[in-house]
C-alpha cells in the first residue's frame, strides 16, 4: 500500500509541476492571465496532496494521529490509578513517574 501511494504522489507531483508550468506561462501573456492565476492555484494544491501521499500517515496528519495515540495512553493511565502506585513504595514512584512521564508526552 505503502508504494502505491508513493507512486501516485509522485505522478500527481508531476502533472501538479505539468500544470504549474502552464500556468506560469498563461500568466506571462497578460490577455490569459486571469486563467492562469486561478490555475497556478490549483496546481499548488495538487503538489500539496501529492507530497502529503508520499509522506507516512503520522506525519501526513499529526493532529489525528495525536489524538489515536493520547486515547491510548490515557486508557492506560485509567487501568492503575496514583493512589495504588503511591502506596507501593519506590516501585510505585517509579510506575507514577512513568505514568506522568507518558500522559506528558500524549498531551
């Protein structure tokens, strides 16, 4: 899956590049202007959707991933409450610490 959106993001990449090219040059002649400035827009939409398909998906879109990964750790958190860690001596500071440590990061 992971070449198949790579392959396709580069060939979006490339009409996208294709299509910028046009519009570049449909700008410099000033009767075509108006179609070229609204195509150069959509040409850096294509190369912002074909360079987010050849990135992974956690850095594609980090505000999703952030919230899978926060529902995780917090579902973890809510197994061991504090009040059990604290009372289990240095290996509850420990656990506690961790869990902190962890919620911190999710967050």
């Amino acid at each position: 899956m992971r070449v198949l959106r790579g392959l396709l993001g580069s060939l979006l990449w490339i009409v996208a590049a294709l299509l910028g090219l046009v519009s570049l040059i449909l700008c410099v002649t000033v009767i075509l202007l108006p179609l070229g400035i609204p195509l150069f827009k959509v040409s850096k939409r294509l190369f912002g959707k074909s360079v987010r398909l050849m990135l992974p998906h956690a850095v594609a879109h980090p505000v999703k991933h952030a919230g899978k990964k926060s529902k995780k750790v917090k579902d973890k958190a809510k197994v061991e409450p504090p009040d059990v860690m604290q009372k289990a001596g240095k290996k509850g500071r420990k656990l506690a610490r961790k869990q902190r440590k962890r919620l911190a990061n999710a967050v």
